[in-house]
C-alpha cells in the first residue's frame, strides 16, 4: 500500500501516477501542443487507456512496448489493440471490472462519451479508478452524470481527474456538480486548454468549486508533481 503518491500532469488528460510504480493514463504526447516530454522518455509500469480517441489512445502502444509494461483499458479497445499488438499484455477489463498489476487495481467505471479508433466504433468509453491505499479517478472524457455518486459510495477516490475544457465533455459549470457528487478531498482539471475549441479558466473552477464543495482544487502546470501522502488524507 502506497503512503504517498507523485501525481504529474503532462498536459491534456495525461497524467503520470507514481506510487512506487509509475501509472501512465491516456498518454497523447505526439501532437499534444503542451507536452514538454518526449514519449521515447516516459517511465510506466502500467498504461492505462481510457477510450479509442487519438488524444487518449495517443502514444500507449509505443510506450507500453517501450516499458515491457501492460495496458489495462476497455474490452473492445482492448482486443483492438491486441489484434495488431501480440506482444503486448493487454487487459481489457468492462465496467465494475478490475485487474491488479504490481499491487495497483484498476476498475472500469462508466463514462459519457464515445469512442473510435480513426472512425471505427471502438467499444465504450470509460472512467477509470486507480488504487493503491490511495485512490485515484481518472473520468476520462465525460458529460456529467449521476452515477459518479455510485463511484463516490463505492470507491471513495482521494482525488478524481475531471475534464473542464467544454465541447467534448463537461465544462467548468457541470464539473463543479460532479465534483459535489464525487465528494473527493482533491480534484484537478483536466481535458483544457489544449484546442482553441476547449478553453477553460481553471482558476474561476478552483474558485467556484472550492466555494460550493468541501474539496481543495489543485490546478497544477504541466510536468508540476503534485505530491498527496495518506496522513493528509487522513488515512492510517
Ligand atoms: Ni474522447
Ligand atoms: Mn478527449
């Protein structure tokens, strides 16, 4: 069980989650306008795949392949990538699913969204939960939806990721509800900034979320490490 975990937003919905081992999510480096790494340069020992979308899809493969290190994802993207990946360990879990690697479980849960794979229909779309002592929710892309109360009661994330950016998923207005029904102790934004098409001010979210809920909003610079430890949390 982790007593800290190193959580690194490298731009878009991309995050490192270093617990001792490394959790890569949605990995979009190569295109990515506010990557300042290199994709040859990031360390995993798990990838984690949210949806078939370029900017979430991204660089897993490569960098799953780079590392020796597996992808946990959604079952039909799953079996997409293995089609033309035989080498990788790829596990394609479906919502309420969960797999452990290295200690670390990862659960599907639902997200309200789409997924393709350069326009092929690539199966649903989903959040993720991340855990190691400490839990971690990765929405994903996602429109805000009553069920992440379900995700709060169930799995009591620590921090929940949400997308803020608008136009293809919640904006700053519905990411402050869904962070009143996730009731986690942190969040920070993701999904902004990117494309003109997805601007967003974080700091008037931190500031109207903050006001609304009893939460701390962490708005973090790409490649900033935000450290969160258990004792903060108020774990044993
Ligand atoms: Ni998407
Ligand atoms: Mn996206």
């Amino acid at each position: 069980m982790a007593d800290k975990v190193e959580i690194t937003w490298h731009g878009h919905a991309c995050f490192t989650l270093d617990f001792g081992k490394k959790v890569v999510i949605d990995p979009f480096i190569d295109g990515n306008p506010k990557a300042k790494i290199k994709k040859g340069d990031v360390k995993a020992d798990l990838v984690v795949v949210t949806h078939g979308h370029s900017d979430h899809l991204g660089d897993a493969v490569e960098i799953a392949r780079n590392n020796k290190a597996p992808i946990v994802t959604f079952v039909e993207l799953g079996w997409m990538i293995g089609a033309e990946n035989g080498d990788l360990d790829i596990r394609a879990i479906n919502y309420s699913g969960s797999t452990e690697v290295n200690g670390i479980t990862v659960t599907a849960v639902p997200a309200l969204h789409s997924s393709s794979v350069d326009g092929k229909y690539a199966g649903n779309p989903a959040g993720m939960v991340i855990s190691d002592g400490i839990t971690v929710y990765h929405a994903g892309d996602t429109g805000v939806f009553g069920d992440m109360s379900i995700i709060s009661d169930l799995y009591h994330p620590d921090i929940s990721l949400l997308p803020i950016g608008g136009f293809y998923t919640m904006s700053t207005y519905e990411a402050t509800y869904a962070a009143g029904l996730l009731k986690s102790p942190y969040i920070i934004p993701m999904h902004y900034n990117t494309f003109d098409l997805i601007k967003a001010d974080a700091q008037k979210f931190k500031k109207e979320t903050e006001e609304k809920h009893q939460v701390n909003v962490i708005v973090p610079e790409v490649e900033e490490v935000v450290k969160i430890d258990r004792q903060e949390l108020g774990k044993r």
